[in-house]
C-alpha cells in the first residue's frame, strides 16, 4: 500500500469522532489531512457497534450544550452533506424505580428545562399507560423527550467521509499506528504497518483503543474499554410504531424499535475490562430474562441478531477534549457510551482547537486531561 510520507494532520481513528474532525477540518480549508483506520471499513470499531441512540437527556450542563450543538447537526445532516442518516425522533423514556433515581431525575428535568430542552416529567401511571404492554408496576416516575431517538451510525461516519474526500482529505483504512515518535516533547510522526508519515500534529480519536494509542506518545489517558452487548428479536406486531426508547434505568436495560422488531441491550455491573467483543451467551441470558419480566410478550419472541461493542470509560463519564503534555499530541476520546451522539460536534469543536488553539463554539475547556489530576471531573449521572 502506498501512503503519504508527510502530512500536516493525522487523525488516528476511522470512527464517527476522527470522520467528523476530518470533514470539519476540511471544510475550514486545511490541506494535507490524513486519517487512519486500522479495520477495514471505517465505523467498524465502537461507533459501528453502538445502538445508534441520540439524546438530550443528560444531566450535566456541559453534556446537554453538546447535545444542543449536536443533535441539529444530524437533523440537518441531510441538506448540508447530502447524506440520510435517517434520523428517527422516537423519544427516550427514562424510567426511574427508586427513590434515588426519581430525585436525580426530578434535579435532570430542571436543568433540561433551563438550557432550553423541553423534557416531561412522567407519574407512573403515566409510564403505564404509555406502555401498556410492559410489566412497570414498580416505575415511580419518568422522563420523556420527543426529539431524541434513532440515527443510522454508518451513514453518519461515511457521510463525513466522503464529503471530506470531496474537500481534498485522505482518508485511509487498514493502516494501523504501532509507534508514535516524539523528540523533546514533541510530535515527530508516526510508524504504520504501511510505512513512516512524518506530521507534527497527531488528533488521537480512537475510541475504546485511545488510551492504547495514547501510551505510544508516552501519554497515560484514563480510558478503561468495557464491553456492553446488544440482541435484535424478528417482528413483533405487539410493538406499536411510535414505541419509544425505553431504559429501565437502575438496570441499565433498554428497548427500542429495530426495524419491525426490537433491540434490546443491558450493562453487565460485573463486566471486566478489556477489549474483547463476542458475546457473553451467558449474560445474554440474563439480560433476556430481565427484559422478559418487563415485557412479558419477549417470551414468544425470536433473537434475529446480536453483537458486542466496547464504551470507552473515564472516571467522570464525561470525555477528554484538547491537548496533552506532548506538543502536537491531542485527544478527542472518553465518550463514555454516548460519543456517536456527540461525534458532530466534537469533531468541530477539535477542528477549532487544532487550527486555532482554541474552542469556539462550545467552551468545553473544561473537559482537558489535567481534571483528573487536578480534582476538577464533572459526574454524569445519566450513563448506561
């Protein structure tokens, strides 16, 4: 395979992050762009494996400006990049079951309300009668926002790809970084498996492989992968058009319409970090019969499909955004399991600082590296 020997920007990672800095990048005119994918397809890693949920229900402000600025992107995806990404505004209704949950979801609401998101406050009676065909007798309250929902993962990420390439970007799969070089403090280049790329700077957006990438530059990201997996039934006339994304939230286990049927997903609390991606049949099981005693009529239903994904943890579940101690080295990363909803935006927002050292359109200085040293990390509460 033949490669650039130089490049002025090298983005590590073919994700919905590195494809939207790409494009970003591109559209404000900067030449000699180049990202890496180490899979063959770009979107195969974490991005290609997640649920394709968007929302605005967060319950810090720095998350719900994101989505804010993010979720419009999307809707406009379309007219602005010629790609449907057939967004699906089906609502997400969170479900609280405990006391704990109804007042940190009572707090959400408020703050949803201040920043200009307009989410509703359920009784559970009114979660029952929304949701007739699920077992919810013990759902103390909820929230419920229409304009959150669905968006097709792939189309996003080649959608911001092609029209990079259309800007004069290039844009590489199968081209894994194994080595970053680094003099006095400073970004060199970088070793492939394809050749050497000398760049001084590097845009480190590889996901759940990010802290792995980020040791080649001697930088310590706190990024812990965790695998969380997902199973689709065949088509269930029970399951009305309009039915919404569900999350029965002190379980971490959701529902929402796949095509006729459903997709149905649920952390494992007991996962082990790492980077493996089949899937555990075992608590498969477990999540199959939490989602039965909550919808009884899954009992008659089929699996079609199911897969496993990797989130890339950080200790606030908040992500890190901006430089590092290496000049030239900056991370774009630590999503947490809502990064393909925030993708948009960051990527914009990193085409700002890698071109002008600076955030413009959203000040998310806040979300630096240095927090975790410096005692300043900012708790998401709304993480599944």
């Amino acid at each position: 395979m033949d490669i650039p020997k130089s490049a002025d920007i090298v983005i590590v990672g073919g994700g919905v992050m590195g494809a939207s800095a790409l494009y970003h990048l591109a559209r404000r005119g900067a030449k000699n762009l180049l990202l890496l994918e180490k899979e063959q397809f770009f979107g195969q890693g974490a991005t290609g494996r997640c649920a394709g949920g968007v929302r605005y229900q967060f319950s810090t402000e720095i998350n719900i400006r994101l989505s804010l600025e993010s979720l419009p992107m999307i809707e406009r995806f379309k007219q602005e990049l010629g790609q449907d990404v057939n967004y699906r505004p089906c609502g997400y209704l969170l479900v609280a079951t405990n006391e704990m949950d109804a007042r940190t979801f009572n707090h959400n609401v408020k703050l949803q309300n201040q920043l200009g998101v307009q989410t509703q406050w359920l009784s559970g009676e009114d979660i029952r009668r929304r949701l007739p065909m699920m077992n919810f007798e013990d759902a103390s309250c909820g929230t419920f926002y229409q304009k959150d929902g669905l968006v097709d993962p792939n189309s996003v990420v080649m959608g911001y790809i092609g029209a990079a390439q259309r800007l004069g970007a290039a844009a590489l799969t199968g081209v894994e970084v194994g080595g970053i070089r680094v003099y006095e403090d400073s970004i060199q280049g970088v070793q492939t498996n394809a050749g050497f790329i000398h760049t001084p700077m590097v845009l480190n957006a590889a996901g759940p492989w990010s802290g792995v990438v980020a040791k080649l530059a001697g930088v310590d990201l706190p990024i812990t992968p965790l695998r969380r997996q997902m199973f689709t039934t065949n088509a269930m006339k029970e399951i009305p058009a309009d039915f919404p994304f569900v999350i029965d939230f002190a379980q971490s286990l959701y529902f929402h319409r796949e095509g006729e049927g459903l997709l149905i997903g649920m952390s494992n609390q007991n996962e082990v970090p790492g980077f493996d991606q089949s899937v555990d049949e075992e608590f498969e099981m477990v999540n199959y019969e939490a989602a039965v005693q909550r919808m009884p009529v899954l009992e008659n239903a089929r699996r079609t499909s199911h897969w496993a994904g990797l989130y890339e943890i950080t200790p606030d579940a908040h992500p890190i955004l901006g430089g590092t101690s290496v000049q030239g080295f900056s991370v774009c990363t630590g999503f947490s399991g809502h990064g393909f909803m925030h993708g948009p935006i960051a990527g914009k927002l990193m085409s700002e600082y890698l071109l002008d050292g600076k955030f413009s359109t959203l000040d998310v200085s806040m979300l630096d590296l240095n927090r975790f040293t410096e005692g300043r990390m900012i708790k998401e509460y709304n993480v599944v």
